[in-house]
C-alpha cells in the first residue's frame, strides 16, 4: 500500500530534547557486549503499528549492523522506489522468514548476505530485541551485530537503492527523535524520525530520512542502551 503523505513534509509534533543522549563511553563495542550479557530490566517503548491491510501476519528479522569505525555506525540501506512494502524507505538489511532459517539471526544474516552481501563472517551477533509488529503485518525481529571492517557491500539492485552509515551516538541522541502524526487510511499514526544529513555511498552530500519502523526500533534499542 502507498502512502498517502509525504513523512518528510509533516513538521514534527514534539521533539525529545529532555531525555539523556547515550555517551560515547557507553556505545563502544566492550559495553554494548556487556549490556546484551546480561541485560537490564527493561521494556521497549513502540512494539506495534496499526495495521492498515488485512494480510496475514508474516515473521521477519532485520540485522541492526553495528560497524566498528573510530566511532560505531549503523548501516542501513535505502529500498528501490518499485517495492511493494515500503518502497523507498530506510530500512534494516532482513525480509520474511523462510522454511530453511533454523532461527531469527539466520533469517536476518542470511537476508543480510542476499541484500547487500554481507558475508557472516563479519558479523558478531550481540543479541535480539523485542518485536516489532509493523502496519504492513511484519512481525520483525531486530537482531543486533557487531560488523567487522574489511567486508563489501554488493546490493541487489533490485531491492536496495544505496547503501550508507549513520554514526550511531546521532541516532541514540533523542533530541534527534522527532515525533509526527498524520491520517493513513483512516487511522491516526504517530511515527518517529530521525532526519539525517551527511555524504552519502558516492561521497556527495545527502540528507535521509529515517523513520516509521526502523526509526520505532532504533528507539527501542536507545530505551534498551539508557535502563
């Protein structure tokens, strides 16, 4: 289903500065393997969207890559305009289950590897957040990893328009947190953004729009880094 907004020409409700942002000391690769050890009492703030389409539920899983830089970075991609869900939207490298998927990390490493190759071997697997259920249906499972540099990035053109790296201390930064409402087939949503402006895959300026689903669970995953 297509949108009948445009999300980038909604101003924001409200805007999260009052809340801490999580430091550079606490999002470094040591910590964050400590915190998925033994992790906190917590509960994620967004876990479902209001469905708009009557399709039967359908499980996924998303890689959530961390990658190690001087300062991490989360890589996300950008979906073809052509797409039937979701199309040009950032997203998570993941899609649906599969038969052959003997748990959620391998949907999500093994979708990681079809959309953009990235090999598993790169990856260290922090752990899972809770799901997140999205208008469209998707159950998803966001999988958290540690990506080691030195991998390539060959995207299916089909699937994945570019492919890019926002630091991740800007995305658990909740004055970066915008939040928006607007009417979608009848119901009233409220999403989260969080706009990036930085050089895209070719090195030129860009500025992309997160938001929606990938948005609600980097939120969860900032609620997650701050209990």
């Amino acid at each position: 289903m297509s949108l009948t907004f445009d999300p980038q020409q909604l101003p924001p409700v409200s805007v999260d500065h009052h809340l801490p942002a999580v430091t550079l000391g606490e999002l470094q690769a040591a910590t964050l393997r400590a915190r998925f050890r033994a992790p906190p009492e917590w509960a994620p703030e967004i876990v479902l969207e209001k469905r708009f389409n009557d399709r039967a539920p359908a499980h996924a899983s998303v890689l959530v890559p961390l990658v190690q830089r001087d300062e991490l970075t989360v890589l996300l991609t950008q979906r073809t305009a052509h797409l039937t869900d979701h199309p040009g939207q950032i997203s998570f490298p993941g899609g649906r289950a599969e038969p052959e998927d003997v748990n959620e990390v391998a949907t999500a490493l093994r979708e990681a590897q079809e959309e953009i190759g990235l090999a598993p071997q790169y990856v260290d697997v922090l752990g899972q957040l809770p799901t997140y259920t999205t208008g469209t249906g998707f159950i998803v499972t966001p999988v958290v990893a540690l990506v080691r540099p030195g991998f390539s990035i060959q995207a299916d053109p089909f699937e994945v328009a570019e492919v890019f790296e926002v630091p991740l201390a800007f995305l658990m930064d909740p004055a970066n947190h915008r939040w928006h409402a607007a009417e979608f087939a009848g119901l009233r949503r409220e999403f989260l953004s969080m706009p990036w402006s930085g050089s895209g895959a070719d090195g030129h300026p860009r500025h992309y729009f997160v938001w929606g689903a990938t948005a609600a669970m980097l939120r969860n995953l900032y609620r997650f880094l701050v209990a």
